[in-house]
C-alpha cells in the first residue's frame, strides 16, 4: 500500500491536468499540445473502454462522463485502502 497510494495520487493528478488541457484545445506542436498528448497517452487506455460502455446510455449527449467514472472508481479505492 505504500507505493499503490501515492500512485493513485499521481494517477488523479495526471487524469485532472489533461481534463483540463482538454477545455482549451492547445494548438497543434506547441508545449500545451505536447502536454497533452503524453497525458493521454496515460490516461486515454483507462477512459477509452469506459467511454465505449457509456456511449449506449448517453446517446446523442455530447458529453463525456468517463473521467468523472474514472476519478470516483479511483476514490472509492483510495477509500477501501485508507489512503489517507
């Protein structure tokens, strides 16, 4: 548990600054855009099935839950380990 925490930490911290960086769409080669698709290159292989099994229940919404699907899983295990 020692390691599992402070990488789940880390986990929620990448997740926010790429849901973030995501709002502004950063223009193509600059350091914004860069930033952003190494992030995603972390967090888009946990989003991307989640988003899959949401699509059915969303229908035409344009609106993408599956980070918010994500941070709560992440925090009701961070609550199950005691992560502080």
């Amino acid at each position: 548990m020692a390691i599992i925490c402070p990488l789940l930490n880390l986990y929620l911290f990448v997740m926010f600054i790429y849901i973030v960086l995501s709002w502004f769409r950063p223009r193509y080669g600059t350091a914004p855009a860069k930033i952003h698709d190494a992030l995603g290159t972390v967090v888009e292989p946990v989003l991307s099935p989640i988003r899959q099994a949401l699509r059915p229940m969303m229908g035409s919404l344009p609106l993408d839950l599956s980070p918010m699907v994500v941070v709560f899983g992440i925090l009701i295990v961070r609550g199950v380990l005691r992560c502080g």
